[in-house]
C-alpha cells in the first residue's frame, strides 16, 4: 500500500459516501438508480471508444461481477428505502472486509500477514460500533438490517471478483468501462418496462442530480479497481471503507442524523485498524 495507492483509495471512500447520499436523496428509489445506472452506461461507452478490449480470460468474472452488482443495486435500492442512511450505509459496507479477507485467501491466495490481520479486525469493530450505536434507543429493524448485511454480502463478492478480472484483463480501464455497460443495463430496461411512455418525464426532474451520482460512482470504482492492479484485495477493501466516516459526516450534516462521541469513537477504531494494515502492507 503505497503513499499515492492509499491516496486513491481514500478518495474513492469520500466519491462513495457522496454518491450513495445521492442516491438516498432521491425520493424515489428505482428513479435515482436508473439515472446512476444509465449514466454509467454510457460513461461505459465513452471510456471504451479510447481504451483496449479486455483480455477474453477477463470476461467470465467480468460477467459475474456484472450480475453480482445488479443484485448489489437492488439491494441496496431496498435497504435505503427501509432504513436511514447513517444506519444503512455502514451496516452494508461495514460487512464486506472480512468477507472479502477470507475470500482473497481463498481464491486469490492472498494471506494476511499478522498486523493486516489485526488492522482488519479492528477497523470492522469501529465500523460496526458506528452501526450499532445507530440502533441505541430504537427497536431493531429487522428488514432494514437484513437488506443491508446482504448488501454487504454482495460487496464482497464483487469486490473479489473484480479484484481478479481487472488483473486478468491487461487494461484497467476497458474493463472498467465495459463492466459500466454490462451492468448498467438491467435496471434502466426494468424501470423502461415499467414506467412504459413516462420514462423520460419520470427522470426529467432528478436527471442533474442522478447523472452527478452517476459519475460519482464511476470515479470511485474506477480509483478501487486501479488500486487493486497496484495492492491486495484485503486491506484496499478495509480501506476504502473509511468512506463510512463520510457517510457519518454527511448524514449529520445534510439528513440531520446524529453523530456523537460513541460514533466518534467508532470512527476513531477505524483510524486505528486503517493504520494497522497500512503497518501490515
């Protein structure tokens, strides 16, 4: 993990924060993510005119990654509408680092060195306090927490899964372009088929708004996937989820959540295990 590595990542964490605040802005779910998803199609499409194919060994993950995230979208579409953003945001991606640790160790054969270990271990506690204390006062909703562990879940899985495509495809922009488009499709063509002649009056309202969120989420994938040519798919993905302090600060200041001394200290666990991996890597 080097300097200008963990630069890009970070970024890409505070990118993250702000797009999905967007996407908790819009009112309306399915409007917010069809603008996100199209315009990512057709970033997809202008990257890809300027950048090499990818690789054929890249396509198999390509293509699951692709599916893992429209199902990512989905639920992630729901656990927003059922919870409130300080809570659903780091819940869902407060999940996904150790998932993603055992995975690479797995499939990707990347072994975590004691310290990165540690680090991981102590930055998911912090990410889970900031959960919790979300939930102190209040009766768990079961649904909301659910939808977004298995937001999480699904985190994780594409996480790795394009870890080892954008190694395997020999250009990390034509992957990242044609994985925009490949993706990007499927919720713009359900929400076509269901709005039917009110597509474009449906959008016209939110389409500055859902286009910057679109771009947002490009910059912010595009800085993840770069970093994992560059470092290891385990302490890249606990990084990046130091964007949960940015949700916490943005759901503070422009959704009027609180954020308090035990969430300050849950983000205060989180510096902690960021610099352990750092020392690990």
């Amino acid at each position: 993990m080097t300097p200008v590595v963990t630069a890009a990542v970070l970024l890409a964490a505070v990118t993250h924060a702000c797009w999905n605040a967007i996407a908790h802005r819009i009112t309306d779910k399915l409007v917010g993510f069809t603008l996100i998803a199209g315009g990512g199609v057709l970033i997809g499409l202008a990257i890809a005119l300027f950048t090499a194919f990818p690789a054929a060994r890249a396509w198999p993950y390509l293509l699951a990654s692709a599916a893992i995230h429209v199902v990512y979208m989905a639920l992630l579409m729901l656990s927003f509408r059922l919870g409130d953003f300080g809570q659903a945001y780091p819940i869902a991606r407060g999940t996904s680092p150790l998932v993603v640790t055992v995975l690479a160790a797995v499939f990707a054969h990347e072994m975590p060195d004691g310290w990165a270990a540690a680090g991981v271990a102590v930055s998911c506690a912090g990410l889970t306090g900031v959960a919790l204390w979300g939930m102190r006062g209040h009766r768990p909703h079961w649904a909301a927490i659910g939808a977004a562990l298995a937001t999480g879940l699904t985190i994780a899985g594409y996480t790795v899964v394009d870890g080892l495509g954008v190694r395997a495809s020999g250009t990390s922009l034509g992957y990242i372009a044609w994985l925009l488009v490949v993706q990007g499709v499927a919720i713009p063509s359900y929400a076509a088929l269901r709005w039917r002649g009110a597509f474009t009056t449906t959008l016209r309202p939110f389409a500055t708004l859902g286009l910057l969120g679109s771009a947002l989420s490009v910059a912010a994938y595009a800085l993840v996937l770069w970093a994992q040519t560059r470092a290891e798919l385990a302490p890249i993905a606990a990084l990046r989820e130091s964007s949960i302090i940015a949700g916490a600060a943005i759901g503070a200041v422009f959704f009027k959540e609180r954020f308090g001394m035990p969430r300050i200290a849950a983000a205060g666990l989180l510096v902690v295990g960021i610099g352990l991996m750092l020392h690990g890597g």
